[in-house]
C-alpha cells in the first residue's frame, strides 16, 4: 500500500517493492488451527455441483430404430418421447422439451404466461450457473399452447437440473417487489420494440 511507504525495512529485489514481515503472534495462531469451518464461512467450500455428469456411457442402439432419422418410441395422451442417436459426435447427450399448455389463449393470458416465464427464468439463475459448468443448460419461454422448457446436454444429471426448474415454478409463492417491477419494465420496453421494429 502506498500508505506504508517509508515505514518499512524490506525491499523486493526485481520490482523495488517496499514491504515488512512481522512474526505472527502465537494466539493468532492458536486462533487458525484450532479455527471451526463454521466460524469462518467466507473460507469454506462451495457445495458440491451435483448436475455434474460422471456416467458417459453411449447406449447401443436397437437394430429395429433407423439410425439416421428420429424415431418416436413411446406415446400417450399427454407424452412422446422421441429418440434419435448421435451418430456424428457419439456423445452422451439429451434434449428435452417440455410443454406446458394454459388452455387460455387470451392477450392477458399469454402476457401473465410471459411474465411468470420471466420471473422463473430469474429465480433459476441461482442454479443453472452452476448446471452450464456441468454443459447442462435450460430455457424457459413462451410456447403455442403456454409455457416451455428446454433442457439440453449430458443425460445422466439432467433430470437433477429438470427437477428444480419444476420445482422452481411450481414453488414461487412471493415474488420481490424489485423483481418483478425490473421483469414488468423489460417486457414493457420488448412489446414497445416490437411495436416499432421493420415488419
């Protein structure tokens, strides 16, 4: 610190940097090693990230799915589930869409849907930092039919990261005044756009 400049009795040989070394007192030190990882929660570690993929196994694929083309391979009422392996890059990947239909297709209806989509979007950003470091990722957005998510990336863990987004958007009970003035504001500036931008 340039504070510290005349004060000290030490000069760093290649850069000419002042500085002082002062013996640690031994209380000080009896202080860090006796020292509890609750004491001093600024040092402790992150918590493990759980949406880590340790499983990257490929799954043969059945003789009877053709391997170029996607395949539906399972259909009720309200799922389908498609396959298709990745014959290019033999990765362990998933892409999974989820659709979320409101029944209610009214202006009010679609810009309430808009709305929460934004606040969820939000409220997952805590995690889903910690998912893009696992190369898992998920959008949240308007669809036809309502609301719909998408996750993509390594298979094994994504249903860790499926998981607390439902329960992200089925938990919200309060929404923080700043949130959602700041969430009204930006969908209020993107209509505006919309409203002026080249047809």
């Amino acid at each position: 610190s340039p504070t510290m400049a005349g004060t000290t009795t030490q000069e760093e040989p290649w850069y000419g940097t002042q500085y002082e070394s002062i013996p640690v007192d031994e209380t000080l030190w009896d202080t860090w090693r006796n020292a509890q990882h609750w004491e001093l929660v600024d040092l402790q570690l992150p918590q493990i990230n759980d949406m880590i993929a340790t499983q990257f196994n490929i799954l043969p694929c059945p003789d009877d799915i053709p391997k170029d083309e996607p395949r539906c391979i399972m259909q009720s009422e309200p799922i389908q589930l498609w396959y298709k392996p990745d014959n290019v890059f033999a990765m362990p990947k998933v892409n999974m869409l989820f659709q979320f239909a409101s029944g209610d297709h009214a202006p009010e209806a679609i810009v309430a849907t808009h709305l929460f989509a934004e606040i969820v979007q939000d409220h997952v950003n805590e995690f889903t930092y910690l998912a893009s470091m696992a190369n898992l990722h998920c959008y949240i957005g308007l669809s036809q039919t309502g609301l719909e998510l998408h996750v993509t990336g390594y298979d094994h863990k994504a249903h860790v990261l499926v998981e607390r987004v439902v329960n992200t958007m089925t938990g919200i009970e309060e929404i923080d005044p700043d949130v959602y003035d700041r969430i009204t504001y930006k969908l209020e500036q993107e209509y505006q756009s919309f409203l002026v931008a080249q047809p």
